[in-house]
C-alpha cells in the first residue's frame, strides 16, 4: 500500500484501495485491504465488517449509529510518508456507495463536481446500496429540504423512523426521493421551484406538483 500525506482526504484512500485490491465476491459486497484489515462492505444490508488480514474477524459496523445525526462511521488505516501507520474516518454510506455505485461517482468527479453520497429514503443510517446515490452537495441539502416539505405537506408518503441507539428521529420518504427526478421535475417547473421558505419548507402547492409528477411518470408506484 502506497504511503500518503496526512492531509490525504479518506475518500482518495477508499478509492486507491478499490482500484488496487477491490473484488467483489458476490453481487454488491465486495473486500477491500487497507494496511491492518480486509473490509467486507455489504451493499445489499448496508454494514461493513473487519478482518485482520489473516482472515479473523474483528468488528462490525452495523446499522446503529453512534453518531448523534444518524449516520454510521468507520475508519481505514493507511502508512503516511514517514511509515507510521495512521486512520481517518468516513461515513459508512460512503464506503457502500463508492464500491457500489464508482461510474456514478467518476462521472461526477470528472466533471469536477465533488462527489456526495446521497440517502434516497432521507434516512442516515440506511446504508443499503440501493439506497444511496452520488449527487453534489447542492442536490444533497435541496433533497432534505424536500423531505422535510414531504413530511409536513404530504404526510401519507413519509414516516417518521428512530434510530435505535441514539434515539435520532429523521423523516424518511416512503418510495424514496432520487435527485434524477427532482432534477427532471425543475426542468418542467422552473430552477426556482422546491426552494425553501418559510421555517426551511418548501411552497406546500410545488410539493403536491411533485408528488403528482412522480405518480405521472410512475416512478412512485401507489
């Protein structure tokens, strides 16, 4: 493994470590090596667990956060210029969605956009590869200014879920909320629209709008 500056950002270490010892062992879970441990990310539940490189395991990260706004973290260990052996720490979404979903992040990544791994239901700690997606961080707020819109404008397509160890409460859209179909809804509607107003909601009749346009183009199938 390549030594690094400690400045190194984690999703580069992430990203080498595909490239160079990436195998997916079935479909959407896939092993990856950093310089202490194998990660085993499971896209299709959503957890990661550690070996040591011998094969014992070691730990596991599940679909419990620790962290107070939901989301799961884990860390990968790399040597810096000196040969000293240090971690940084990443969201576990993001982990799931690189090995899962990487022509999605390059593409963004080359258009010079930099990357953020969205949660399509709204809910933090769902780290199921079919539940995350690469969008940019203007996608990623605007998504969960919808979300909250949702919950107060259109209550029977959301629920409200608790997380189970730290008791984090978030609102999570019931046939998830690709940032594809926001995108293609204010293409019709207009850049202006789903803009937040009043206490971060957005326009209650936009909302209705929406939700009739995802019903249209069946992409909410009720």
């Amino acid at each position: 493994m390549k030594s690094y500056d400690k400045n190194v950002s984690p999703m580069e270490i992430v990203e080498d470590l595909l490239i160079e010892t990436g195998e997916e062992t079935k479909p959407g879970v896939f092993k990856i090596q950093d310089c202490k441990h194998t990660l085993t990310v499971d896209g299709v539940n959503g957890v990661i667990s550690y070996s040591d490189n011998l094969g014992n395991p070691k730990f596991y990260y599940g679909c419990e956060s620790k962290h107070q706004k939901g989301y799961v973290y884990c860390s990968v260990h790399y040597p810096d210029k000196q040969g000293v052996v240090r971690q940084k720490v990443l969201g576990q979404h993001q982990i799931v969605a690189l090995t899962n979903h990487y022509l999605e992040y390059l593409k963004l990544k080359n258009a010079g956009i930099a990357p953020v791994a969205c949660h399509v239901n709204g809910v933090p700690w769902d780290n199921k590869s079919d539940n995350l997606e690469w969008g940019s961080q203007k996608q990623n707020v605007r998504q969960a200014w919808v979300c909250r819109s949702m919950d107060a404008f259109f209550p029977e397509g959301t629920l409200t879920v608790r997380e189970s160890r730290k008791g984090k409460q978030v609102v999570k859209v019931i046939r998830g909320l690709r940032n594809s179909w926001i995108e293609e809804f204010l293409e019709n509607e207009g850049p202006t629209a789903l803009r937040p107003h009043k206490n971060y909601l957005c326009n209650k009749e936009e909302i209705h709008k929406l939700v009739l346009f995802l019903k249209q183009k069946q992409y909410w199938n009720l």
